[in-house]
C-alpha cells in the first residue's frame, strides 16, 4: 500500500492588495478546504474552528497531507476538484 501526499485544491483570488495599480493584476493562490461530513465530501471556506470539529474529517486548504491509497481513491472519486495532480507519492 502506498503512501502519498495530497495538496488541497487552490483558487487565484486577487486583487491581492490596495493602493498601487500592481496589485490590481496580482492574484493569490488561496487552498480550499475538503471536508467529509456524513460519508460525503465538500469544498469550504472561512470555517470556525468550532465547525471544523464537526466534520469526520478535514483536510485544511494551503496544507499537505500524508493519506492512503483508500483515502485518495475517496478524494478523486469526492467530486470536489481533486485529481490526480492533488497527490504525489511518498518514497520512503
């Protein structure tokens, strides 16, 4: 069984500041976060800590992930965004 590292999805959001021009053309790679909540995944953001508690599991977005080869057949098969290119395998 391999082990592998998942990346959350990411969305560009801009502009990423005020006050110059520049920062009108510049987007930031923000991670979206993955939950599982009664057997079913979903994309979130802006979630409390409260409500993160709540959910059977999480995978914060901007984070890695060491998961299984069950865990990642889950997250392709989720429809939220995750492919293949969300997981590199871990050597070891």
């Amino acid at each position: 069984m391999a082990t592998w590292m998942f990346k959350t999805p990411t969305v560009a959001e801009g502009p990423s500041g005020t006050g110059s021009r520049l920062f009108d053309f510049y987007k930031l790679d923000v991670g979206i976060t993955i939950v599982k909540e009664d057997g079913e995944y979903y994309q979130a953001r802006y979630l409390t800590d409260s409500q993160l508690a709540s959910y059977q599991e999480v995978y914060r977005g901007g984070r890695n992930y060491e998961v299984n080869d069950a865990t990642k057949a889950a997250l392709i098969a989720g429809g939220v965004d995750v492919t293949e290119a969300n997981f590199t395998e871990v050597q070891g």
